[in-house]
C-alpha cells in the first residue's frame, strides 16, 4: 500500500515538473518570438522613418539599396525609390511650368505682382513691374508701403476688380497706369496679384505712329498741290508757244493767260505756307549728336531772344557751370526757344511776370532742364490734349510746337513733362537720360 501511494506521488511530481518545463520552454519560445518581431518592426519602422525624414526635408537625392538586408527590406527600398522618383518627376514637371511661366511673364509689357496678402510675402514679380516703378527686386509688399506709398496706397490697399485707369506719383513723377487685380486662394492662404501697364509709354508709341502717318499725309497733300500747279503751267506753256509760232491761228488770250498765272501764283502760295508751316517735321527723323555745354546753349538762346522779352524777367540758373550732355544742339534749342516763347504768352498779362530756365542731375544722374512761369496755367481739360498733332487754343498757332518738341526728346530717348495750375504757372522739364 505505501509502495503505491509513493508510486503515484512520484508521479503526481514528475507530471508537474514536465508541466513547468513545457510552460517554461514555451514562454521561452514566446519571448524570443517577441523579441525578433520587436527587431523586426524596429528595422522596418526606422527605414521608413528614414524615408520620411528624406521626405520631409525634401532630400530626393538619397537612394535606399536595393540589394542589401533581406528580401522584405529589399522590396521596401525597391518601394521606397519608386516613391522617391516619382515626386521628382513631379517636382521636375512644376519646377519646367514655374520657369515658362517667369518666361511668359518677363516676355508681356504688362507689369505683374502677386504675394499673400497676410504675410505680405512676394509671389512672383516681373521685369516690367520693376521698371514701371523703378524699384529693384524685394521679396516684402511692405517695401512698396514705404518706397511707393502713392502706389501701394491705391493699388494695394484699394482693390480693382475691373479694368481701371489710374494716376499715380512714383516720387515726383506722375504715372498714368492702366491697372487691374484679383484675389485667389491657395490653401488657407489669400494671394493678391495686381497687372498694372503704363499708358504714357503707349501714347508715346501710338504718338510716333501718328507722326508717320502725318508725314505720309502731308507728301500726299502736297503732291496733290504740285499736280494741278504742274498741269495748268504746261498747259499755258503751249498756249504760249503756238501763239508765237503762228499768232493768228493761235491768238493769245490775255485774259486767260492772267487768270492760269493767278492761280498758279494763289496755289503755289498755299503750297509754300503749307511747307513753311511744317517743314520742321523732316528734321527729327535723325540727330546730329555732340557733346554741349549747357551755359553756352543758354547764352546764345538768350542773345537770341532778349529783344523780345521787353518788361519780362528771364533768369537761366546751373547747378554746375561746367554741366554737359550729349544732344542734338539745333533741335534742343528749338524746343527750348518755343517752350520759352510759350511762357512769354502765358506771362503777357501777369504782373511781374517772369520765366525761369534751370538746368541740373537729379539722383538718377540725368540732365533736367526746367523752363518755368508764373502765367496763366494750363485748364485741366487741354492739359492731356497738348502733344496732339495740330491740336492748339492760339488764333494763329499750328499745333505742332509741344508735339515737334517732345518728338524732339523722344528721338533723344528722353522725356518731356508738363506740371501747370491754372493763375500760378506752368513748369516744362526735360528730361535726359
């Protein structure tokens, strides 16, 4: 009996003793399968930890080994690269439709601006903005609130959803600007893009063409005047002559004979005011440039004119007696003796008239002479309307003074502006670059 309990207690123990090893080699066998799964995650999640950081800073240049680590590594860097090719290509493609767009937009004359208009940040800018306001490259909206108030004050404060003729001062100057805007939004970000174009530079352009086709219709016009002068001089001629061969077949009529000359004088008197009129138009098609200094080109203008200044008060100023610039010396001292004969008009009937010519280099480094009055001014209404063609409020005038002269300043790549107020005077300045 006690042999038999002793034998099942010696069992009953090893039972259980087999029992603890199995459970033990078991969880053995479970934490190792643990830990390789810990490895084994932790390998693969610190390569695309490394991806995503590659990613993340934009690095596309990293290339993950394709042939290194185990088969499942090797598909993942496999995964890995083809991702990494394919937002290059992207990023490729964008950076390509990013420079033709630049391209396309340094190509138009229209000036273009965007930037965010929370964080001020400039988008893009073109070549032709910068030249309209003459500011260099700036990376802050903010620098025009500060340089260009004027501008950013109309332009960027106020919004212009429809095409809109403005006048804007850049410093001293007045701009006349065709501008317009819009707002889009990328993301949670709201972009303004502004196009402004710069209308004076047009009217110069369509100026010039106007001149050409004036020139054409004066050839034409005075064609039309030799034409009939030629035809009625030979006509007469043959009267003549058959009168002199054979005076009593071919009689000559005196009468007619005086009345053909009278005609031909009347026309030819036309003809000659027509060409007298404008004959200087010929002489702006080219310039005979030299070297001039500005006190001589004063002094002879004011030899010239001090006979009739009578009670006037002419004064030339320099800021440097020794200033130069390279002009056509006969076509500037057209302008200047017509712009100065203008002023004698407009002082005719002001007390203590006087017309002031000055001459000096702003900051830009560019001559400027000044011929200023205190006369009538010029109404607001004609003021837009004086460089036309043969446009004039003069009983007698041509109306090609103002617009000869600033075909003058065009020819020499300068400008010509007029700032007037109507009982306070009227200043001409021009402008060489």
């Amino acid at each position: 009996m006690i042999l038999i309990l002793f034998g099942v207690v010696l069992t009953v123990g090893t039972y259980q003793l087999e029992i603890k090893y199995y459970f033990f080699c078991s969880l053995f066998f479970i934490i190792i399968l643990l830990i390789n799964l810990f490895h084994f995650i932790n390998n693969r999640l610190t390569e695309v930890d490394d991806f995503l950081e590659s990613i993340t800073y934009r690095d596309f240049s990293r290339f993950f080994n394709e042939k290194s680590g185990s088969k499942d590594i090797q598909e993942l860097h496999k995964s890995f690269n083809t991702v990494t090719k394919t937002i290059k290509a992207m990023n490729s493609e964008k950076e390509i439709q990013h420079i033709y767009l630049r391209q396309i937009l340094e190509m138009v004359d229209t000036g273009i601006i965007a930037y965010n208009t929370q964080s001020g940040n400039v988008l893009l800018i073109n070549n032709a903005f910068r030249d309209i306001l003459d500011v260099p490259e700036f990376k802050k909206v903010s620098f025009l609130k500060k340089r260009k108030t004027d501008f950013y004050n109309k332009l960027c404060i106020e919004n212009h959803p429809e095409t809109t003729s403005l006048s804007v001062f850049i410093g001293h100057d007045k701009l006349n600007l065709l501008v317009s805007d819009s707002l889009f939004k990328i993301e949670d970000d709201l972009y303004k893009i502004i196009a402004v174009q710069n209308i004076d530079e047009t009217i110069d352009h369509t100026e010039s063409e106007a001149w050409k086709k004036i020139l054409s219709v004066m050839t034409h016009e005075i064609m039309n005047s030799i034409s009939p002068i030629s035809s009625l001089a030979e006509t007469l001629q043959h009267h003549v002559r058959d009168a002199v061969k054979n005076p009593k077949e071919n009689p000559l009529n005196m009468e007619d004979l005086d009345v053909g000359i009278e005609s031909i004088k009347k026309r030819s008197e036309g003809l000659m005011m027509f060409a007298k009129t404008y004959r200087s138009l010929h002489k702006v098609t080219q310039l005979n440039l030299s070297t001039v200094t500005i006190s001589d080109l004063f002094d002879n203008i004011k030899n010239l004119l001090q006979p009739s200044l009578k009670k006037i008060k002419l004064e030339f100023s320099l800021s440097d007696s020794h200033l130069k610039v390279d002009i056509d010396r006969h076509l500037i001292e057209q302008v200047l003796i017509n712009l100065i004969l203008n002023a004698l008009e407009a002082t005719e009937h002001t007390e203590h008239a006087q017309i002031n010519i000055s001459a000096t280099v702003n900051l830009k480094s560019q001559t400027i002479i000044q011929v200023q009055d205190n006369g009538a001014g010029i109404p607001d209404e004609i003021l837009d309307s004086i460089y036309v063609p043969f446009f004039t409020t003069k009983k007698n005038g041509s109306g090609i003074g103002l617009s000869l002269s600033k075909q003058i300043m065009l020819l020499h790549k300068g400008k010509i502006k007029i700032n007037s107020a109507i009982g306070k005077g009227t200043s001409v300045i021009l402008v060489f670059n």
